[in-house]
C-alpha cells in the first residue's frame, strides 16, 4: 500500500522501520537466472530482477527467443496501434519482448506486451546502477484494470546487458534466452517456512481488495500444507512508530497505541471521519494474538478461518470493524477470547507491546532477506516472493521450496505443475506387463529413480534398467525374470537367493530374462537311455516307462524287476530265521556249559569238605598218612 499522500505529509516518520536508521536498512532484490543460449559470442549467464506482478514461473524454466521492436520500444503504447504482434507461432519459439525503461508504468510496458502476444517481457535499464525491483504503480481505476490481469512474467535487465542484446539483435542474430526460476527460492528439506506480511485495513484499495481474495482463495491450501505437517506459516503485520516530536499530535493519537510507539495510516486518510489507523493496528494485534493462541493449542491454521471470517462479517463499510464483531468470530472457532484479550495488553500503557515489537523488529532483513518494506509480502525459505498474488502462483513458489521428491500431493496438481511421467513416461525405464516405472513427478520436473515396490528396491540407473534385488525380489513380477505357466505347471527363472540373475530352472535353457525353452532330454538323450526304457518328452521335463515287467529308477535311470522286490523280502526273512536260530543255539549252549559247570564245582567242594568235617552219613575214612608215618 503506498502511504505518500498529502494529508499524510507530517507522518512520513512512519516509514522508518523498527526505529532502525535508514543508514542500516538493507534492501534485497530477488533475482532469476537468465541465460543467453545462443548467439556463442554472447552465449552466458546475466542477472536480472524479478518483477513484482504477473506469474513468475517459480520451480520452473522457461526458453524464447528475444524481439527488439522497431516502434513502441519503450512499449507504453498498445503495439496494435503500431501493427506489430508477437504471438508465437506453431513450432517456434516463444517470444520474449525486449523494451526500454522509462516514460510510463513497468507494469502497463508488460500488459502492452501480453496483449500483443509476448511470453515474457525483458525490461532494459536506461541508466547504469544496481537492479531495482519492477513493482505496481500507485492504485488506482485506471492501473487496477490490467494489473490484476497480467499473467506473463517479467525481469529488469541492466543497461550494459540491454544494450549487449539489441546490438546482437540489429546485426541480424536470432538470440535465445532461458529464463530460469528453479533456483529462486531455496529448497534445502521436505518443510517450507513461509509468512505473509498482511494487514486487516479492508479500505485501502485495490491491494486491500487482492489480499483479501487471497487469502479467501488460498486458506484450504495452506490449511492442507500446515495439517500435514508440510509448511510452517507465521502472519505478520506491518507497524510504524511516531517521531518523536509528534507524539502528543492530533495524527499520531488518532493513529497510534501506546503513545506513539505503533502506528498505521488512516483507512479513509480523512482524520475526522470513519475509522482511525488506530483502530487498524488494534486490529492486527488481535490477528496476531489469534495467531498465537490458536499456536498454542496446536491449531495454527486456525488464522485463516479468522481473517477470512473477520473480512467476510466485520467490513468497515457496514461499520462493524470492532471488538463486539471480532470476540463473535474468536468464539465460533472456539478459541479463548480472555487469552486473546491477555495477549494484546494494555494499548494505553506508556511501554512496548512484547507481541508488536517483535513485529518491528521483525521487519529488518536478515540472511537473505531484505527489509519488508512492500505491502503485502510473502517470504519463502527466507526469500520474498515476487508476482502477482494469486492462489496458484503462490502455490506454485512454496512448492518449489520443497527438496525434491518431498513434495505433497497438493504440489502435484494439474492447477500447480505438468505431470512429465505423462509424455513418454519421461524417458524413464518402465515394465507396463506389472506397471512399474522408475519416472516420479515433481515440482521441478521428473526424476528417474528405480522404485521401491512392497518392501523390494529395485536396483539401477532407473533410465534404461531396474532390477528386484534382496529377499523377495521374486515376488514383485517375479523379479524381472522369465516366467511361464502350462498345463497345471508353473516354472520361473528367479531365484530368491538375494542376487539378481535369472537362471532358467532345470529342463529348460534360455537367458532366463526373456526366454527359457523346453529341453527335449529324449531327443539330446540327457535321460532315460537304458536298453529297456522308452522316454517320451514333457514341458519342462520327461516321461520314462519300461519294458515288460519292469520299473524305471529315475535316479540312476535305469529299469529293475518289479518282482526283484519279493525274492529280497525271501532272502531278508531267512536271514532273520538264521539270526534268530543262532541266536536260539548259543542261548542253549550257554545254559548248558553253566548248568554243567555248576554240577563240577559242587562236586569238588563237597570233596574237600568230606576230608575235613566228614558227614554223618559217611563212614571215618581211615588217614593213611598217619599210619605210615607211626
């Protein structure tokens, strides 16, 4: 919103942001990549600012040659009025038009070259100096109308590079840009930090009434982003303080809080009617306030309903820009209206606002990005975007901060970006047979990449090949490897051993990928080659019978007696029979020589114990010994 207007003359202290010098603000111009594809003598990369309406095709890249037009070179002027038009034609390049800085609007140079049919629109400094952002001209009827209907990007170039392309150009050169926009916002991980510097004024014209549809537009995306845990969004709002020397002025009470501390211009920039910009920066404190507490409970998201329900029932037109209709929004989203009312404070305290000074301080660039001093602004990955501020466009640059791969599905819409699996499946390896392919869709294009299907990683450059590899591999599509099934008979070339050859399985030859055929062992004689076998083929294998009464032995393939069976079972059971009867003999043999022995021994003990205690039943045995000794 521009704030210079005359009755605002004694306020321009207001735009010293975050009671910073103006020696230490720091202004970031966002840049694109271009690059000269052809001539050689000028082929290289050059800078140039991306200009802050149209769509910049952010996460993207776009190629056309460059036109120099001979009339209406500063483009302020319709071309048709002059009888040029730059519509492509079918099979050529798109065209980008080349026009001179100066005597009217960016913008309406960019419009005047849509309309003639241009595809971008390069903007060639007049004077030699750094790269300034191309913004919106003060609002106003007239720029309103073809503003909001610019579509095309555009880039300011510096004068020295303008004049490099229009003398390449005169000399009679078909000169080739790329205009590249992949690299514009930073895509380090798989969450995008975003915030948008806004404001609750819904009277200040035609961006009030932008930012407003905007954020209509865009709330069931970003609330589909921060559900997911995709992005992470902050609002912020834009204050001003007071010089000092007019704190106790009849404008800055009229349009600050805190004595002067925290400022924002008059809505209908008449002091003595309607609403006060007091009234707005009470405002944007509570958005803030809903902001955190909704954080607090884990429902940030809850924002968007607010602003849009606050923009939709509380419009300052019907005079209900207050307290009374904002605690009615607050608590049909079920939030706590004393926490909210805890977390703006006292605005007539003589001290700072912890929430707003944050908000100042906030305001001053850091990294690599510059002081927010256009409003409003959107940050992405710290980088301030630049373009029209419309739901697909926006959409388009948050996406593109996502690491590729990670994006969500949102990001992958048709409205967003062109699925380049769809042509060609992208040059990428694919199996239609199981419907796999290594081509994924992202926000920047197509990547190949062999893909992971039920816990198997295929393995591979992804372009040209992709094979199962590891446990299971044979499950998925059998792992690449040939397979058949036949007369109630299923053969497969894969092994699930963890490697990734195919090896035809036995009774069949091939590569094992596409083709394994039949082996005819009765035919190479590989089997079933005794004198009295008769072999008959199979798939996948043979069938051997033998003559008479005879039975095929596959293992040593040969034919024995059927009957060969019962003359062993003859000679097993003789066998046994002479076992057991041996067994039966030494048995015998062994109770006889003891029962023989025993008789012996009780023979010999009864003998000697007759010689010295002779029994009753025995007579004296008469000792010789001793008569021949008396």
């Amino acid at each position: 919103m521009e704030l210079h207007r005359s009755k605002l003359g004694l306020l321009l202290g207001f735009l010293v942001l975050s009671m910073a010098p103006l020696s230490t603000a720091r202004f970031v111009v966002e840049k694109n990549s271009l690059r000269v594809t052809s001539p050689d003598k000028i082929k290289g990369k050059y800078d140039s600012a991306i200009g802050n309406f149209g769509l910049p095709q952010y996460g993207g890249s776009m190629s056309g040659a460059v036109i120099y037009p001979k009339e209406n070179q500063k483009g302020c002027k319709e071309f048709s009025d002059f009888g040029l038009s730059y519509k492509s034609t079918p099979g050529a390049l798109p065209t980008f038009l080349l026009v001179d800085r100066g005597d009217c609007f960016f913008a309406l140079k960019v419009w005047n070259a849509q309309k003639a049919g241009a595809s971008a629109v390069l903007v060639a400094d007049d004077i030699e100096e750094a790269l300034i952002t191309m913004d919106t001209p003060e609002e106003d009827i007239s720029t309103a109308k073809y503003i909001e209907n610019i579509t095309i990007p555009s880039a300011l170039i510096e004068k020295s590079f303008g004049q490099t392309l229009k003398k390449s150009i005169s000399s009679g050169d078909m000169v080739n840009v790329n205009l590249d926009w992949r690299e514009s916002v930073p895509h380090p991980d798989d969450r995008v930090e975003y915030e948008l510097w806004t404001n609750s004024n819904d009277e200040c014209g035609v961006k009030c009434d932008m930012l407003m549809e905007f954020t209509k537009e865009f709330r069931g995306a970003a609330q589909i982003l921060e559900k997911g845990g995709y992005t992470q969004f902050t609002p912020h709002y834009i204050t001003w303080y007071c010089p000092q020397a007019f704190t106790l002025s009849k404008q800055c009470k009229s349009q600050c809080i805190n004595h002067g501390r925290y400022c924002a211009p008059d809505p209908e920039q008449d002091f003595s009617t309607g609403y006060e910009g007091k009234d707005v920066v009470r405002e944007n404190l509570r958005q803030l306030c809903v902001f955190k507490v909704a954080n607090e409970t884990r429902k940030p998201w809850v924002w968007w309903d607010y602003v849009t329900d606050f923009q939709i029932r509380c419009p300052m037109k019907e005079k209900k820009y207050n307290k009374e209709c904002a605690d009615s929004v607050i608590k049909s989203l079920g939030l706590d209206v004393k926490k909210i009312d805890k977390c703006m404070g006292d605005e007539d305290a003589d001290s700072e606002n912890s929430v707003l000074k944050q908000e100042q301080d906030a305001q001053v660039g850091k990294g690599t990005r510059g002081d927010v001093t256009i409003l409003p602004t959107l940050v992405v990955n710290n980088r301030q975007y630049r373009g029209k501020l419309e739901k697909g466009a926006v959409l388009r640059a948050i996406c593109s901060g996502f690491e590729e791969t990670t994006e969500p599905a949102v990001c992958l819409s048709t409205d967003v970006e062109t699925n380049e699996c769809l042509d060609n499946n992208g040059g990428c390896w694919q199996n239609k047979a199981a419907n796999l392919t290594a081509c994924k869709d992202t926000f920047r294009g197509r990547v190949c990449e062999c893909p992971l299907v039920d816990g198997v990683q295929f393995k591979g450059d992804g372009y040209t090949t992709c094979e199962a590899s590891g446990p299971g591999r044979c499950k998925v599509n059998n792992g690449g490897c040939w397979h058949e099934a036949k007369d109630g008979h299923a053969f497969t070339a894969c092994t699930d051993d963890g490697g990734l050859q195919c090896k035809c399985p036995p009774g069949f030859k091939g590569d094992g990928v596409k083709t394994c055929e039949d082996i005819d062992e009765c035919k190479e004689k590989k089997a079933c080659q005794c004198p009295e076998c008769s072999c008959k083929n199979t798939w996948g294998s043979y069938d051997c019978s033998c003559s008479a009464n005879l039975l095929y032995i596959r293992d040593h393939d040969t034919c024995i007696s059927k009957t060969s069976g019962g003359s062993k079972s003859s000679a097993w059971a003789a066998v046994w029979v002479i076992l057991i009867g041996l067994a039966m003999a030494s048995g015998g043999a062994y109770l006889v020589y003891k029962y023989r022995l025993r008789s012996y021994m009780d023979s010999e003990i009864r003998a000697i114990m007759a010689q010295y205690m002779p029994l009753d039943s025995q007579a004296e045995v008469p000792n010789h010994v001793n008569d021949e000794r008396a």
